[in-house]
C-alpha cells in the first residue's frame, strides 16, 4: 500500500488555542464556551454541555472552532489528537491545545488525528517532549510530524476501521464491567450476616 508521505505543516494550519493566562475564568455571562484539557473523555469526545463559559477579547480576531477541526493536546504525558464533530457555537479551546486545520480537502480530520494517535507517531512525539516540571510539545515538533497520505477511499476503510474498533472497545468493557458488578454482589451476599456458612465472630 503506497501513500505519500507529507509534513503536517505543509497539510494543516496549526494555531495554539486561546491565550487565557493561567486558569480560565468563569464567567457565566461570557461570550464563549472553552474547551480544557479536563473536557476530554478516553475515548476522545467531549460532553458540550460541561463547558465552563468564559469571556474572549472583542478585540481579538477571533476563530471560532468548527466541525473538521482537530485537537492535540500539546501538555502532559499524553499528547494525542481529537477530530470535533457537531461543534455548537462561540467554543474555543485554552492555551495548552493545539489547533489543526486541514488545508486540503485530500485529507481527512478524522484519518489525520487516528493517524497521530498511532504507535509511530506516538514514539516520535514521546522522544521530543520537552520540560522538567510538566512534559510539552512545541509547535516544531507537532509541524514535523510526518503524515501518510493514502487516497481518500483508503482513509475513509482506516477511520471507519478505527471506529469500529472503538465501538468493540465500548461493548468490551461494558461487559467487563458488568461482571465485575456482578461478582461483587455475589460477594456481598456471601458476606452477609444472613447467609447461612457465615461463621459468627
């Protein structure tokens, strides 16, 4: 399977989100939403309507986020990528993201993130994080990444893929879940005082 291999700064604008300094306000009458780190769920999505509501300059040109765009989180130990999807309006994202945005329509947001979020790309970014108290990747490094750029049917096969994968993850640990409960009520009722091998202490 051929595929071209590109920078990510020569596919994709890359901005830092919004200069907040230092932890974002809230402020229930602001103009926007903000998305933070403590917004991203494991499995990549964001619940909207956790949102805190802050204020951003009206001076400010300002660029809004919207469906297609993609966040790497460019602080911590884990540094990977999320494609949004049904974006409301007025969200922006704090400093310690990364936004992406496809120049091309020869590449797709999703298959750009899952393409980050790999194993090769992992290593890469792991070996160039930089700091002492808190691990980050600069801006440099992020416009580095090099990217395989299949046909857009091949992209569209490996997102589609990766979304099953994910759906067969969810079901997995559903069920994991749910026999962990169950064991534990067994373990309950074997501990109760009324079951009858309970021994008196």
């Amino acid at each position: 399977m051929s595929s071209e291999l590109r920078a990510l700064r020569d596919l994709t604008h890359v901005r830092a989100g919004h200069p907040f300094r230092g932890t974002v306000p809230v402020i229930d009458d602001g103009n926007a939403h903000v998305i933070q780190m403590r917004d991203l769920k494991p499995d990549g999505s964001i619940e909207w309507q956790g949102l805190v509501r802050s204020a951003v300059l009206p001076n400010r040109t300002l660029d809004w986020l919207r469906d297609g765009d993609v966040l790497f989180t460019a602080r911590g130990a884990h540094n990977y990528a999320v494609c949004l999807s049904n974006v409301p309006d007025g969200v922006v994202c704090s400093q310690y993201f990364f936004v992406l945005r496809c120049k091309t329509d020869a590449l797709l947001p999703a298959y750009l993130a899952w393409h980050i979020n790999r194993a090769p790309t992992q290593r890469y970014l792991a070996s160039n994080a930089e700091g002492t108290v808190q691990l980050g990747i600069r801006r440099g490094v992020l416009e580095a990444i090099g990217i395989a750029v299949p046909s857009l049917m091949r992209q569209h096969q490996i997102v589609e893929l990766a979304a099953a994968a994910s759906q067969e993850k969810r079901c997995l640990e559903a069920l994991i879940h749910n026999r962990e409960k169950q064991l534990d009520a067994l373990a309950d009722a074997l501990l109760s005082p009324s079951h009858p091998n309970r021994q008196a202490s």
